[in-house]
C-alpha cells in the first residue's frame, strides 16, 4: 500500500477513536449569514465550523465526608426519645424495732472478799413497742494488758415483748485481792437490729478485798425452849447468838445446821436454816427457828456456815452446843 494511503487511513483511524471516546460540545450558535447577489463578482461567505476538541472533560471526584472525631460530634441516628417524668413512691413506714437495754448491774455483797461467792445481775429491759426474738446475754471480765474473760454467756429463747423485763446473773469466787472490771452485754455480735445499739453493755467496778471475816458463836449462843401446847406438843425453838468478829463487813448468803446425839448415841437431824445476813464488824445476829424434837436426852449442835460459804480467819468458833431434855 503507498505510504500516503497508510498515512491517510491510521490518521483517520485516530480520528474516529478520539472522537468515539471524548464528549463533543454542541455547536456555538453562528452569526446570521448574509446573501450576496451572485453577479456580484463576491464569493458567496460560508458559515464557520466548530473546531473539534481532542482535550478529555475533567471529572470531579465525589467529597467524602469526614469521619467524625471526638471534636466532632455525630448527628444521632434516630431521635431520642421523650423521658417519661418518674412516678414519686409513697413513702413508706419505719419498720418498728426493739431495742435492748442493760439498767442495773450490780453485785449481791459488796465489798466482794476472797473466796467469797458473789452473785452480780444484770437488769435487762425491751424499750420499744415490739417484741425483741432470742438474744444472748454475756458476761466479760475485763483487765488492762489481758484479753477479756467470758465468764458466762446465757441464751433467752423466747426474747423479750415490748416493754418487757428480766434479769441474768453470774457468780464470782476470787482467790485474791484485786480490782474487777465486769461487763454485762446483751446481743453482743449485734444479732439483732435496735433502734439504740448505744445502751446494750454496762460495767461493774468490783474491789475485792482480802477476807476479813470470823463468825463467832459462843459458848452458850444456844438455847432451845418448848414452844410447844396440847395441838404441838413436840414444837421446839432453837435461838442462836452469833457475832462478826472479823474486820470486814459481811453480807449475804448463809446457812445454819441443827442436829444432834440422843442419850442413847443415836443420830438426828433437824433441818438446815437458809437466809441472808448483813453483819458490819463487831455486829451481833440472833436467830431463832423451830423444829419438832421428840422425848428424849441430846446433846444439840448449831453450825453456822454450814455451807462453807465464806473463807473466815478462824474456822473453829462457828460452833455451838447445848445439852437438853425434850419431856
């Protein structure tokens, strides 16, 4: 093929592919032509082509839209909704509590002595209008540099009713003079909800002293006389005289034997008289009590402190004998 027809073809090709691939912008409007008359010797004025552009249309990229970032806070996706105002609870009644209280705590004889026995109680009250449950009551003996010392701890199975009262108790015996410190406490690990959780313990202050104290009966501290008639006629009163010659007051518990040999070397026994006594030193008690003795010859004895109650600084003197005839 000559080189100008292969020349013409590839530039027609060329042509034909710019052409197919770029967008051709629609012809400007032309100025209105003018006609000439032909035997005016003017060629006759064509109307201009638009020139074809081969530039390709520059195409803009969508905008993307920023992520959002903590500055840049993001629309919602949906509408929040309405919050619906909260309905006010009525309020409710204070549940009623019970409430434990220790009130008087103290000891039966004071000063306590040693190797003397001494009973210390504690008042317990339920001042609230509703019933208490079980609780436990403790007793602690307490001293500076030891750990405490329960010395007894008591369980009321029924508790207490509104207003209620009881007592718990717990006895001592100290081998030596010393100063005690013992609490009382009701619900000591807190089992129960109070209204006051303030007043559930109280302490006692305890002196104890060395024993001091000497029961004397003297020789002729006992006497017996008929006290009896034609409905009674074995009734007999037995009186006996006893002093506190120690130096300690003593007070509390006590105990007096009455018992006695027949001529004939039998045993008898009347009966034992429990009772309390308060003896200041150099105080004197006189004590009568009957019993029934049948006819005969005895020889009687009256033993105070038959219990052994108290550590006394003579124990020989607390006898006393008497020789009678019961007709």
């Amino acid at each position: 093929m000559p080189v100008a027809r292969q020349l013409k073809v590839a530039l027609f090709s060329a042509i034909w592919i710019v052409s197919a691939c770029v967008s051709v912008a629609p012809p400007a409007p032309t100025a209105s032509s003018i006609a000439v008359p032909t035997d005016s010797g003017v060629p006759p004025t064509t109307q201009p082509t638009t020139p074809l552009t081969t530039s390709e249309p520059s195409v803009e990229a969508p905008s993307l839209a920023p992520e959002p970032t903590a500055e840049t806070p993001t629309e919602p996706a949906e509408a929040t909704a309405t919050a619906r105002p909260t309905r006010t609870q009525p309020p409710q009644p204070p549940t009623a509590l019970p409430n434990l209280r220790i009130g008087k705590f103290e000891a039966d004889q004071l000063p306590v002595v040693v190797d003397a026995t001494a009973t210390l109680t504690a008042d317990i009250t339920n001042f609230a209008d509703t019933a208490s449950g079980p609780f436990i009551v403790e007793f602690v003996s307490v001293q500076a540099g030891q750990e405490d010392l329960v010395l007894d701890t008591q369980t009321f199975d029924s508790g207490l009713a509104a207003g209620a009262a009881t007592k718990a108790t717990v006895s001592i015996t100290p081998n030596e003079p010393v100063g005690l410190s013992v609490i009382a406490r009701v619900d000591p690990v807190d089992q129960i909800e109070e209204t006051d959780e303030s007043d559930n313990e109280k302490l006692l202050e305890i002196i104890v002293e060395q024993n001091q104290i000497n029961l004397a009966v003297p020789s002729d501290g006992l006497t017996v006389t008929s006290a009896g008639d034609a409905a009674a006629p074995t009734a007999y009163l037995f009186t006996l005289r006893l002093t506190n010659s120690g130096q300690s007051t003593m007070t509390g518990p006590m105990s007096v034997k009455y018992f006695g040999y027949e001529s004939a070397g039998g045993y008898v026994e009347w009966g034992t008289f429990d009772f309390d006594v308060d003896l200041a030193p150099g105080a004197e008690f006189n004590q009568q009590v009957g019993w029934s003795v049948e006819p005969g010859t005895y020889r009687a004895y009256a033993l105070a402190d038959s219990g052994e109650t108290w550590t006394e600084t003579n124990e020989e003197d607390n006898e006393a004998i008497l020789d009678f005839t019961a007709p």
